[in-house]
C-alpha cells in the first residue's frame, strides 16, 4: 500500500487497528475509515456519464473483512460504444483519482477498469469457484450478471491463482522482518489459498484442518504447500507426479530434494506426501539465505508444465540449481497443449491490460515496454485462436505475430518513433490499438468457447 519511508507509520497504523478491532469502540470505529473510502470513490466516478457501475469485490463483500488486514478491491464498468478519445480521457481521469485517494485511503487495493461489452468474458475467464462471486454494487446500474460467472474450468483456475498468491504474494511478506504484522499479512495470503482450493477438495471429500489463526510463519507455509499437493493431486496433470529415484542425492540436506530460482523465487523442492509438520521441520532446519517457499516434486512438476511452461525452457537454459537434484528429472516438457492452454489463460488479463494502471501511469512517461509486452501476448493469443498457432519460444511468438499481421507491427513501430517527443500522443495511440486488438481477440475466444 504504502511506500517510501512511510512504509514504517503505514505498518505502525496496521498494526495498531489490528490489535485493537476486538475491543470496544474500535470494533466499529476502525471500519469508519473504509466507509469514507468507498464514499470518496463513489463521489470520484459520479461525474462521468461513461460510468455504467462501480462494484466492491473480494474481501469487502463478506462479512468477516478485518480493517487493517482488508483491501477494498474495486471494479468500474465503462458503458458500451465509447469513442476511442474520450474513453482514453475518462479511464485516465479515473486512474489519477484513484492515485490521489490512495495517498488518504491506503486500503484502497486494485482497481480493475472493463467495458460492458468486455464484462462476461472475463467473468468466465476468471471463475475459480463453483457458485457465482458476490459482488456489491456501489455506485450505477447493475452490470454484473452471475448467471456470466461460471466456467467448467474454474476448479483449474483456482488452483492457478492459488499458485499464483503462493508464488506471487508469500515472498514479499516472508522477505520482511519477523513482526507481528508480518504473521498476520503471512495469514491472510494463507487464507486466501485455503478459500480458492477448499471447494474442489470438498467435492472430492477431501477434509482439511481449520488453520490457526496463532500459528507462526513457517507453520502457515507448510500448510499451504501441503494444500496445493493435495490440489495438484486432484487435478487432471497426469505427468506431475513428480517422478523420482528413491536414492537420495550425497548434498540433500535434511530431506530438501533441490534449491533453486525459478522466476526469481527460492523454491525448496521436498518428496511428495510429507506432513505439513514435516514440512516445517525441514524448512526450519537450515539457515536459508531467504525465507524458501516449499514445494512437494508434483507440484513443482505442475508449475512447471501446466502454471509456467515456458519457465520450464528457461529453467533448462540457465537453472541455479543451489544443491541437490535435478528438479525437471522425470518431469516431461511441456507440449503443445500446456503452451495453448497458458496462453489463453491469460486471456482475462489481456481485457484489463488496456485501461490498467500499466498504460496509465502517474506521469507522462512513454509506455513503449510496457505496450510491447502487452501486445505480444495479446497476439500470441490472437495467433493462437485465428491461426491454431503456438511457439514455445516467446521471440519467436514475437517475430511470427509480426510477420503473420504487419499492420499491427507497423502501428507499434510508429508508437515508438512518437513516444519519446509525445508521450501522451502515443499513450492515446497506444490505447486505440490495444482496445481495437483485444475487442477481435475476445470476439475469437468468445466464439470458439461458444459450441456451433
């Protein structure tokens, strides 16, 4: 939230209304500063027509939200048939408020901004429960439709964003030090994943022990590591079985298999079906460099043929592996299939992309990085559901893309040659290109999900 060298009066405030929400008057007194939030981004999106609806999600729409633990996620939806200019104007207006509230309100979490025409496909695109998400309708008319909120795939995309929050969402948290707020922030990422996962695991009769809510740090992670072997294990990955000899490499150290980057991230790869118990024990057991993220060899496996396939090529191209054996040792490349699957799981983020804080940024800067990497997956999608082609070799997505629709390359070129000497120039150029982009990528996703 906060950042700089506010960082410390941001952590002090937490932690003061963390200890003091269970007694009287705070208990209701800690939440007035929520309210005055929603009530100045209701007050933010109220002049512009071009707002259809402004929705709270997540942690807000349940009863059991904790000030101070809690984000007021948002959501706007922008009325259909917008001229490219003025909804450019409107969506970065939008974001240049949400900034400033920020700086009073730093509960304030992510604001994602969608058209109405965009709305159900990404509904679809990010179901990860069974039921439809609740949402809470701040500000318009209603847009949201919860009969659009579901998807055959949403057990396969819980499992994927509690991954991504365990991969993602854990390091920054385990990187600070042991504090009060740390556990807390440790706690309310664990929970997340024991949310996303539970539903699956239910159906499957699987039980899980309630998390305590006073264990420490370590304890936590174990759990959620053993959370997702259990999930990973009720998915249809069939090779993420996590091969393995039983002997045990000379450098294993404490039952540790390997330990290694992948993505940035210090990954311990222990065997399978060990104890959240045993797990603790043997992460505690060294003095690690940085706090390590444990992970059963199936779920390893898992991340690395069906969550990251293409960090499986880079994993073989320059691995650090610290000590002990080889992770990928049984586990077979990804084909075809998990690349084509990866990529349309990124679909969803590719309808938020365009009016997200990416192509928005506080100042004028040019936007030339960030529209490249966009665009490149946008048409890596766009290669995949129009022409059945996929790579695993992203220069390679890059390179084809260009040659299969040079006047989306040409346009790109021209952006870059504007950026530097007109900054808002390209970002507005940036915007029409993407939207138009996206809007034919959607329309191709959405009718090869619909059957003739």
């Amino acid at each position: 939230m906060a950042d700089g060298t506010n960082d410390w009066a941001h952590d002090l405030l937490r932690t003061l209304v963390l200890k003091t929400n269970s007694y009287f008057p705070f208990r209701y007194s800690n939440r007035w500063p929520y309210a005055l939030a929603l009530k100045r981004m209701v007050a933010a999106v109220r002049p512009y027509p071009e707002v259809r609806a402004l929705y709270i999600r997540h942690g807000l729409t349940s009863l059991d939200w904790t000030p101070g633990l809690s984000d007021i996620d948002q959501s706007v939806i922008l009325e259909r048939g917008l001229p490219a200019g003025r909804e450019f104007d409107v969506v970065d207006s939008l974001h240049a408020s949400y900034r400033r509230l920020k700086r009073w309100f730093p509960m304030l979490g992510e604001l994602e901004i969608l058209g109405a025409d965009d709305l159900n496909a990404w509904l679809r695109a990010t179901s990860e429960a069974p039921a439809p998400r609740s949402w809470t309708l701040l500000y318009g008319t209603p847009a949201f439709e919860p009969d659009s909120d579901r998807s055959p795939h949403w057990r396969s995309r819980a499992l994927k964003v509690a991954m991504w929050i365990y991969l993602d969402m854990l390091p920054p948290c385990l990187a600070k030090p042991h504090s009060y707020l740390r556990r807390m922030d440790v706690l309310r990422r664990v929970k997340k994943i024991d949310r996303l996962l539970r539903p699956n695991q239910a159906e499957k009769g699987e039980k899980e022990a309630p998390i305590d809510p006073h264990a420490a740090v370590p304890v936590l992670v174990a759990h959620a590591a053993k959370w997702l072997e259990t999930a990973v294990a009720l998915s249809d990955c069939s090779a993420c079985a996590g091969k393995r000899d039983t002997t045990h490499p000379p450098e294993e150290i404490a039952g540790v298999r390997s330990a290694l980057t992948f993505g940035g991230k210090f990954i311990v790869t222990l065997p399978n079906g060990l104890a959240p118990d045993t797990i603790t024990a043997i992460t505690a057991g060294k003095q690690w460099d940085r706090p390590p993220l444990p992970m059963a060899e199936s779920v390893f496996a898992y991340m690395a043929r069906r969550y990251d396939p293409y960090g499986y090529a880079a994993l073989l191209r320059g691995r650090e592996i610290s000590f002990g054996a080889d992770p990928l040792e049984g586990v077979p490349p990804p084909g075809r299939a998990e690349f084509a699957a990866y990529l349309l799981s990124r679909f969803d983020h590719t309808l938020v992309f365009t009016r997200g804080e990416e192509m928005f940024p506080a100042s004028e800067s040019p936007v030339v990085a960030e529209l490249g990497w966009g665009l490149n997956r946008l048409m890596g999608i766009r290669l995949l559901v129009e022409k059945g082609w996929v790579s695993a070799d992203q220069d390679e997505i890059d390179a084809q893309w260009r040659r299969e629709f040079p006047e989306s390359a040409q346009a790109l070129d021209g952006i870059r040659l504007i950026a530097r000497r007109a900054p808002r120039p390209a970002r507005q150029e940036a915007f029409a290109l993407l939207r138009s982009l996206a809007n034919e990528v959607r329309d191709a996703v959405t009718t090869m999900e619909t059957p003739a």
